[in-house]
C-alpha cells in the first residue's frame, strides 16, 4: 500500500537448492546457483547502476552501465550477464568503473533531449536517475553531430505515446513483447547509430500487432513509452493496491494517483495471478468509472413507459421494500427474488443472497454463472466434488501438453495467455479444440500440434473419443485409477464401445479419426497435461456433461493432482467463481451446500435468526417462464444486464415487462433498466472495498482508490432494503462480512482481511488444514475421496441447421472488449472494436452474394438482427461467428431457449441461422443508427 515503486533487482530470481557463496564489496552472500551478479548485489542490499536491466526480463547485456570488476578476471564484466561462482570476489564501486560508467552516461546523454524540468517522466526516469548515481556532472560532445533529436512522436495509440527522440534503444520494451506477452509486435530495425524500435513493419502502434498490454511501457526506462494520462494529469504521487474488475484472471494492480485522481493503473510485480503483466482492458480502460454517462442518485417511476424521477437514498430504499412486501402479501412468499453480480465483491454479493433468504424469506436467488458457468459447477461437483478448478495459474510452467477447449485465451484471458505462451516457446505441445480457428492456433512462434475444428455442438462426441483411444489403446494409468477413483469398470466398458471410436463419431464431429487418435495419444503419454476450457465446452445443452467427459479424461491418465495438469474453467468475470461461492445458486448455500442438508441449514438459521427453506427457489429461467405465466412479480438484480446477455431475448423482455417491481443496482442505465421501475447507482472497483475469488480461487483484496460516489456501498443498501422489509441486518464494514462468510464456509475458514493483507492473496480452501490457502486440489485424495467415473453418451442437440436456416451461429469474446461492453464501450477501446461483426466464410459469403463490410441480416427462428460482414476463413463452411459487446447487434435476439440438461445454462453456441444481404436501403438505415450511437 502506498509503494510506487517497487524494488528491481535486475535480473530475474533462479530457482533451486544449489547455492553459491560470493563476497560482494566485501559482504558475504549465499544465493541460488545461476544467479546474476547484480542480483546477487541487490540482494545484498547494494544496486548496481543499470539501464537495459530489469527483473521482469532475462539479462541482454547491451546498456554497458552495469560494469563491475572481479579479482582474477580481466577487463569489466557486465553484472547482468555474469553468474555468480563459489568464492567470486566483486567490486562494483571503483575509480575505474566510476569513470567508465561516466563515459557510457555521457554518451547517452549526448543523444536525449535535456528537457527533464518540463518532461512528463521527471521523478520517474532511470536515464535522469542513473546519470545522478554514476555522478555524471558534465556532458563534453555537443549537439552538433549527427543525433535522434528530432526523431517523430507517434500517438496512435489511444492511451501511450512513442516519442522516438527519448529512446535511448535499450531493447527493454522489445524484450517485454517477446518475454512477457509474447506477441512479437516490436523489433529494433537498422544497426548502430541507425538502430531504432518499430512497431511491425514501422507501422504506428494502433496500426501493428501490438496489442497495448502496457508491456512495454512498463519496462521503458524514459520518457520513450509514456502513458497519455501521466503527461496530462502529471506523476503520481502515491499508490492503492486493489484487483482488476475485468475478466476472471484477477489481476493485482497499483492505481496510481496524484492527489484523489487516479492517473494510472499498474501492474503489481507480486500480483499472484498476473506477476506484473496485464492486458489493455486492465491497464488502461478504467476511464468507465468516472464517466459522465453514471448514475449517481437513485431514480423512481411508477411504470416503465413513465420518465424518471431521482431521489434521495431512504426514500427509494422505503419504495423498494413496501412495494415487494406489498407483492408478497398479494401472491406470496416465493413470487419475488434476486440476481447476484459476478462484478460485486464477495461482500456484495453474500449481502444480497443473505437479504433474500433472510428478508425475502425464500431461496430465488441465481447469477450470471447460470448463463456461463453453471455446468461447470455441475460437472465438477459431481466428478471431484467440488465446484472450481483444479490448479493455480503459475502450474501452466510445469505442462508439457495443454489443451484449449472452447476457449480464447488470448482475447478473453490475456494475461494467463501469455502464460501458456512462454511455457509452448519452451517447448510444451498444444492441442486446440475449437470450430474456430483462435489466434493460439498459429501465432508467432507457437503452432499447435493439433487444431481439432470440430463442429459446433459436438464436444461430448469428441471427449469420448479422445477418451476411447486411451482405453482401448492401453494408455490407461492403471495405478491412480485403481487407487484414487470409482466406477472405473462401468465407465470403461461404456467408453470402449465402437460407437465412441474417432472412426465413428468422425460423421459427427467432422475431425478425421487419425487427428483425434494423434491427439488422445499427446495428451495421454506427453508428460503433465493439463485442461483448460471456456463458454465453448459450457454453454451448450450438454455442458454438464462434457465438463464431467473432460473429468473423467483427466483422471484417466492421472492428470490430476499435481503441478502441470488439471481440469481448469477460464472465467469469464471477475468474480464469477466468488459470486457461486458465496451460495448465489438457488439450490446452494455458500460454498456449495445443498439447501436440503439439515446440518448446513442449521448453520445459518442459527447465525441469522430466520428459518430457511429446504426447497431449491428459481433459477432465473424459471423466473423469466414464471413471470410470464403471472406467478412471479419482483426483481433485484444486482449489477447485471440480462436484458442484452440473457438468451432469448424477446422471452427475456416479456418477462422482464410482466413484472410489477423490477429493481436494477449498476452503473449506467442499460438495456435491463429500460424494463425498471427502481434504479439504484452502484460502485465501481475503484469505490469498492472487499475482495474478488478468480478463476484458480484466488482470494484477492479490493481496495477503495476513491470513495463511493452514489453515496453508499452496495453491501449496504442490500443491508438497509433487508431491514426496510422487517429483518435487522447490518455491518459496520464489508471486514465483518468476510468474518461472517469465514464462520459459515469451512472453505473459507481461514479467510480475512488481515490474513489477505499480511499474505496477500490465499486460495480456497483455506483453513485449518491449509492455513496458507491451496493451490492445487485433489493433491492426495479428491474432495469426495475417490474420484468418480461418470458415463457421458453423447446426446444431439436439438438444434439443428435446416433448409431454412443453414448456418450455425456461435458467439465468443474480443481482446478489446468485456461482456456486454456497458464499461470497455466507455473507454477509447472502442478504437479497436467499434462495432459486432458476423465472421463468414468466403463460400457462403459467395453463395449469398456477401462481402466484406455489407450489412447483412443474420435470422434464427426466434428473432433477427443486423450487423457487418467480415469474410474469414476461421471458421469452417456452415458456420458463422459474431461477439456480443455491443446492444445495438444484440446478438442475443436471435439464440434461442435450448438450455444444459442439469443446469439451465443456455446453449449460446449452436444456434440455427440464416445470412442474408440487406437491401442498399436497409444497409442505410443501419449506417444511419450506427452514425447516431457513435455521436451520443
């Protein structure tokens, strides 16, 4: 807390148990074997100067500043390079060295503009720094000679300039490209004097490949790479650390303010989940929090076709409760309920539950993993018997074969993407299992072994294939199986079958059978192989099961309980593992206890003084059907907009229209609040204090950069509507709410925010018997002692393309932008996706007179919309493919109500479609409404 900047050693730490014993300016030190003699001498406490040295990359050598003498050895080595050795003797303060690094600064100097008073780096620059360490007084060469002085600013990019004359080509940003992210977006062109960073081919930074993760800015050492809002707002001057509220990485980042105004957001060296790196969402598009589209006072009406009114906090808080206590007493108990937020804190989104079973009095209560990753829960629960992932982010290091199913890392899960980057240009293999082509399918320096282009729908068919060649062909680990698992037998005769060989289900999934065999056999004799999945495997209609099939293919091959492996969900948002862990499932209460078990029941109504039902309420499915059959009548939802991200949309409206009292908590108005008849502000990350849970468990700390501007935390107006309606609820800080969460969820048990401050962050479960948390599960026994076996017969969905819609319609994400876009679509990144687009491929673009840029009208037999074309060979002949960030395409008008077989998650990617070319009149209309929505 508070830190700016944190210590840098130089070069990165070295693992392992061998040990060197070095003397440095005489002090005696003891370090790990292969360390670098200047990190040896940072941890000695002395520093030694350096420019292209810093601990986040491997040590390049170029910068000379760095010199130190060795006794035995000739000439000056440079530090960075140089390993340490038993009984090496180093001095690194010498007249010698004190007038050769003179030299080297002198040098650099002569070549920078000498504007450090006015630039926008003064107090943060290493050159300006490093010139007063080696005690540079003068510079003896003039301006005259050739220099860079006049070199162009390029500012392309919507959030960091590149002003060329400042780079002093140290390589450091060229290296975090490589080593950090791994997109290979810059180079140094020319040699010597002439040498020079470019983005691509010199194209500008908004025009290359890079992908604006902040890398580079982050590791240059001038004023070269500056971020837009330090040369507006000026240098920070003190620091929050707290969690990024985008995807489910969960990212640790220091907001940086001057003042109370936050200038930037950076990446936090120790961050668990993301060890100093980040994406452009987290690095960058945080400008949504104080835009002045925010609700900031809550707003009153009486019907939705009436304009609202704002208000005072008791006053809207007294309406929401005398309405629903009014709803109740006409139609009962059950015919309200709430939606929690996968935004919210742990803290939020427990007061919400706890303030509908508690002052609603029934179990209505659902998230937004309802429609993600629901199965996800099911399926592991099930297997293993618990609802998470298997492994910690850092084990992907230790896989030698990964397997990407239905997910893109590199746009939905950035950071853990450059990850799996770094460990396949190590070496590790890749299986891709995607109708679409990902970007990690072939990118720079990594080319999957096997991209598996299956066809929408299918997964179920092809883990049982994968999973038949392992048992017919003797790849089987007989040993875990025999000792950590059951129901083995039944399952194995039932996956031997011939109807679930490669051959067989070939005409199915479209993938030849030798593909699948080569890569049953990777996965299953390749070392550590580890899975990671995304909405691709859970929202179909048979997500629960193929989330068991991939269970039961990990335990299989005993690929399970240890680094490198595993079973790992990537979440979507950022607290969507949290939101399922603090008991938002209708049928569960906080860490996945069914609301029948007595015990657990007891638990509760003893803590909160109410009894609870032993029933399972509404799943929001159920909520919508109700409402729309006149039993169901009041709402909360809680940061969510269902009315873009839920499918079905025309069901999802006419339910949302039936209902007497809907209650919207967010942001912005959004196209949930346009069926509202209550609107309450809600807080952004920045107001909020709490924590976040990601997708390996990950217990992060929230922390409050600025102090809420509604007025009111969200815990709290859940607390004052529970008391409003009769139940006395109240905390005094969201501490006591984890308090309450750690007494209630033996999970948590050892959770709190003392603990998360002092340890920094800790994975459940966290208890007595993990104080320090767990990062990989399952290491000895699963969680419901053996892991079980569970047959999964593959079951077509009833979806199907037919003579009047041909196509297959699937949905995903884009780096740019998150979810329904209501935060990244208030920032500058909509420079990179302004609009939806329909991938189609070239032949039935062809076949329907289509091409690039036209706007076509994409048809399902539920609803239709329009948007762009973009001819793409990613995807196969029959499929087509859009995001859905933005509410004008509204991709969900056209997905239809099939749904998971055990969990209600809707079957977002297989949808039956029609393309068609819109009239030149048509096209207009939309170029119209388009031009509108920019302007507003």
């Amino acid at each position: 807390m508070g830190l700016l900047k944190e210590p840098d050693f130089g070069t990165p730490a070295r693992a392992g148990e061998a040990t060197v014993t070095v003397e440095i300016d005489g002090v005696p030190i003891t370090v790990p074997e292969g360390t670098s003699v200047m990190r040896a001498a940072a941890e000695s406490g002395t520093d030694i100067p350096k420019l292209c040295a810093t601990d986040s990359l491997e040590a390049f050598g170029s910068c000379r500043l760095c010199l130190v003498e060795v006794d035995g050895r000739k000439g000056t080595p440079a530090s960075c390079t140089t390993p340490v050795a038993e009984g090496m003797k180093v001095r690194t303060q010498t007249p010698r060295l004190e007038k050769l690094r003179q030299g080297i600064m002198e040098l650099y100097i002569s070549d920078h503009p000498l504007d450090c008073l006015t630039c926008s780096a003064n107090g943060d620059c290493e050159l300006q720094d490093m010139s007063g360490v080696v005690g540079l007084r003068q510079v003896r060469y003039g301006y005259e000679g050739a220099n860079h002085l006049d070199a162009p600013t390029d500012t392309s990019n919507p959030y960091f300039d590149f002003d060329a004359s400042k780079c002093i080509v140290c390589s450091r940003c060229v290296r975090a490209c490589d080593e950090v992210q791994g997109t290979f977006a810059l180079t140094i062109e020319g040699r010597g004097f002439d040498s020079k960073v470019v983005a691509g081919a010199g194209d500008p930074f908004l025009e290359s490949d890079c992908v604006s993760c902040g890398a580079c800015v982050q590791a240059c050492p001038t004023a070269t790479l500056q971020e837009k809002s330090v040369v507006d707002l000026g240098m920070p001057t003190r620091s929050v650390l707290t969690t990024c509220a985008y995807c489910g990485v969960g990212c640790s980042f220091k907001a940086e303010l001057r003042g109370d105004e936050l200038v930037r957001m950076v990446p936090y060296k120790d961050g668990g989940a993301n060890e100093g790196h980040s994406c452009v969402k987290g690095r960058f598009a945080f400008g949504y929090a104080t835009h002045p589209d925010r609700k900031l006072k809550p707003m009153i009406r009486e019907r939705i076709t009436d304009e609202w009114r704002e208000t005072d906090w008791d006053t809207a808080i007294s309406y929401v409760a005398e309405k629903f206590r009014d709803i109740q007493a006409r139609h009962g108990t059950n015919s309200i309920g709430g939606i929690t937020s996968s935004r919210c804190t742990n803290e939020e989104v427990y007061a919400v539950q706890k303030m509908v079973r508690a002052a609603f009095g029934n179990n209505n209560v659902d998230t937004c993993a309802r429609v993600c990753h629901s199965p996800t829960g099911y399926g592991l629960k099930q297997t293993f018997g618990t609802s998470a992932g298997t492994q910690d982010f850092r084990s992907v290091a230790s896989s030698d074969v990964m397997v990407v199913i239905g997910a893109n890392p590199t746009d939905g899960h950035p950071v853990f993407a450059s990850r799996m980057k770094r460990r396949l240009r190590e070496g590790a293999k890749l299986i891709v299992i995607d109708p679409r082509r990902i970007d990690l399918v072939r990118t720079p320096h990594i080319e999957a072994e096997h991209h598996l282009q299956l066809a929408p729908g299918t997964n179920v068919a092809m883990v049982n294939a994968l999973a038949h060649v392992v048992v017919t062909e003797g790849l089987v680990d007989e040993s875990f199986v025999g000792s950590r698992c059951e129901g083995f037998e039944d399952w194995a005769e039932f996956i031997a079958r011939p109807e679930n060989s490669p051959e067989a289900v070939e005409s199915i999934t479209g993938v030849p059978a030798e593909q699948v065999r080569d890569a049953a056999r990777l996965y299953a004799t390749g070392g550590n192989s580890a899975i990671y999945y995304g909405l691709g495997v859970t929202e179909h209609s048979q997500g629960s099961t193929m989330v068991m099939g991939m269970a039961n293919l990990a335990m299989v091959t005993g690929n399970i309980g240890r680094d490198g492996v595993g079973v790992n969900p990537l979440r979507g948002q950022n607290n969507v593992q949290g939101s399922c862990d603090m008991g938002s499932f209708p049928h569960e209460l906080s860490g996945y206890r069914h609301v029948s078990d007595d015990a657990v029941r007891e638990v509760f109504e003893r803590l909160w003084e109410r009894p609870i039902l032993p029933d399972p309420g509404l799943r929001i499915p159920n909520m919508f059907d109700s409402a729309v059959d006149g039993t169901f009548h009041g709402l909360f939802v809680q940061g969510e907009d269902i009315a873009q991200s839920d499918p079905n949309t025309q069901h999802v409206q006419a339910a949302l229209s039936a209902m007497e009292l809907v209650v919207v908590q967010d942001l912005f108005l959004n196209e949930t609040s346009k069926f509202a008849h209550v609107f309450l502000p809600g807080t952004s990350f920045l107001e909020k204090d709490g924590t976040f849970t990601n997708a390996e468990r990950r217990i992060n700390r929230v922390r409050p950069v600025m102090v809420p501007k509604p007025g009111k935390d969200e815990w709290q107006v859940a607390c004052e509507i529970a008391q409003a309606m009769g139940y006395d609820m109240h905390y005094d800080h969201p501490r006591e709410i984890m308090d309450e969460i750690a007494a209630v969820t033996p999970t948590f048990a050892g959770v709190s925010f003392g603990k998360l401050d002092e340890l920094g962050s800790v994975q459940w479960p966290c208890n007595d018997t993990a104080p320090e948390g767990t990062p990989v599960m399952h290491t000895e026994q699963f969680v419901r002692g053996k892991g079980k076996f569970v047959l999964t017969p593959f079951v077509a969905t009833r979806e199907r393309s037919t003579r009047r819609f041909p196509l297959v319609l699937t949905t995903g994400r884009i780096l740019s932008q998150y979810n329904v876009g209501a935060q990244t679509r208030r920032t500058a990144n909509v420079a990179w996706h302004p609009e939806d687009v329909l991938e189609i491929h070239p032949h039935d673009a062809e076949d329907r007179g289509i091409s690039s840029g036209d706007v076509v009208n994409l048809s399902s037999r539920v609803g239709t919309t329009s948007l762009r074309a973009k001819i793409s060979d990613r995807m196969p002949v029959g499929v087509v493919y859009t995001t859905f960030h933005h509410p004008v395409t509204g991709a969900n008008v056209v997905t239809t109500e099939n749904s998971d077989w055990a969990t209600n998650c809707p079957e977002y990617k297989v949808t039956a479609v029609q393309v068609a070319r819109e009239t030149r009149g048509e096209q207009a209309d939309v170029e119209q409404r388009e031009a509108v929505l920019s302007e507003s």
